[in-house]
C-alpha cells in the first residue's frame, strides 16, 4: 500500500514511464507501483499519479 499526497501527470503521446519517471523524480518501478500497473504500457491521456 502506498501513503502520501499526489499530483497527478496526463500521459503526452511519445512519452514513457522512463521519461515521466525523468521529469518527476520517480523511479519507474514506482510509477508501476503507485499506479497499479502491470506493466510499462501506458497510453495517451492516461492519467498517472505521481509523488508531491
């Protein structure tokens, strides 16, 4: 379970969890963890939750 307060990021074409991960200071694994993805497969204007 994860704890804490979050933004929220809208998923841009050509973009990664790599680079989301980049761009916010988060570690894919995560991003996985925190958005209860299965995988590294997102979409476009997927909204993902990030750390504050």
């Amino acid at each position: 379970m994860v704890f804490g307060k979050f933004d929220t990021y809208t998923v841009k074409s050509g973009v990664t969890l790599w680079s989301i991960g980049t761009y916010c200071n988060i570690t894919v694994l995560e991003l996985i963890k925190l958005n209860g993805l299965t995988g590294s497969l997102i979409y476009q204007n997927q909204t993902l939750k990030i750390r504050k």
